[in-house]
C-alpha cells in the first residue's frame, strides 16, 4: 500500500488530501495519505507533496523543524516529490530578488530559476486550460499569485506552458508546478505524480 506524505505546516493541505485520495480511486490503487509535520513522518512515506501556500512561511517553519536536508535526503534517495505554487518556489535552485529580500532558503532540488508571485496579485488569480504532456484532454489549471519558471537546466523538462512560460517542469523523480492541481476538481495530475510513484 503506497503511503503519500502532504506536508502539513501551512496551506492548502486539506486540498492535496482530497485530491490523492481521488487520484487513488482513478488508479483502483490501496493507499494512505499522511500528513507530515515533523521528520519522524518523513520516514513513513512513499513520496511527499509540499503545497502551495506562503514559500517565506513554509521556509521558515521548514527551518524550525530542521526539515531541509531530511526532504533532501528524500529527493537524493529517488522519493518522488511533487512542490506546487510555493512548493515550486521552495524547490527551485534560484530565486529571484524577492526571494533573496525576503530571506527564502531553498531546497535546490530542481535545476530551475523562478520568479514569485509573477502571475500578479490574489485578485488577479485565474483559470486557464493548460495542455500537458503526457494527458489527453486539457487541464483546467488554477493560478493564485503563482511563480514563472523563467529558466530550467537541461535535467529540467517542461511539461506545460502558458504563452510560452513554463509553468509544469520534471526532473527525474521530482515535479514542480507553478498552478494549484488540487484545487481543480481533476485529479489527473495527482494520478500522474502516483505513476511516478509506482515506477520508483
């Protein structure tokens, strides 16, 4: 039975949860979602989700928990690992300048540079329908300040883009996603972060 870790220390945790549970009865596949808050939950799971929400936020109780090289760890070790809105942020190599005024530390987990909140404020959040490589039919993304993409290493692969913007990239067992996949009533992304899952 796969065990799917949700990093549980702010945002849109109950999202994600709802989201894998329906992308495990796509799939007919026995699974548990966990949420994780400390290290001790960390050695319990089969890959982990680090949410949208707040990047400072998220970093800084990250760094309380001293949880930065155990998700390293995770990712060296061949864990999938999916990061979305802030997530993606938290799990790029490079920031831009807000990221360094605001003293964000990254995971560095993904040879990619982004740029915070460059789809614009709360209030300009939108839907877009996104073509994504590897899903037949379009998928209704949503957008809440989310980050660019703005550059990927040769390791780093685009799987969607918005007017030519990356906003989906993979990396071997990891997964960044500038949109919230969790907050649309489509569990297909979720369906293919578990089929990487399954090939680990």
């Amino acid at each position: 039975m796969i065990k799917v870790g949700v990093l549980s220390l702010q945002g849109a945790v109950p999202e994600h949860v709802l989201a894998i549970r329906n992308a495990l009865k796509m799939k007919n596949q026995e699974g548990e979602v966990l949420q994780v808050r400390d290290n001790s939950d960390l050695t319990e799971i089969d890959c982990l989700i680090i949410p949208g929400g707040e990047s400072t936020t998220i970093g800084k109780l990250l760094k309380r928990f001293d949880m930065y090289e155990p998700i390293r760890d995770l990712a060296s070790a061949g864990i999938p690992i999916m990061g979305t809105c802030a997530g993606c942020i938290l799990m790029a190599k490079e920031g831009d300048l807000d990221v360094k005024r605001t003293r964000t530390e990254l995971l560095g987990l993904m040879d990619m540079r982004v740029s915070r909140n460059s789809f614009g404020r709360q209030k300009e959040s939108f839907e877009s329908s996104l073509k994504i490589e590897g899903l037949d039919e379009e998928f209704p993304a949503v957008f809440i300040r989310g980050p660019i993409i703005e550059e990927v290493g040769r390791g780093c692969i685009p799987l969607a883009e918005i007017d030519g913007t990356k906003v989906m990239v993979k990396q071997d067992n990891l997964l960044a996603l500038s949109f919230h996949p969790e907050l649309s009533r489509d569990a297909r992304v979720h369906r293919m972060f578990l089929d990487m899952v399954s090939k680990t």
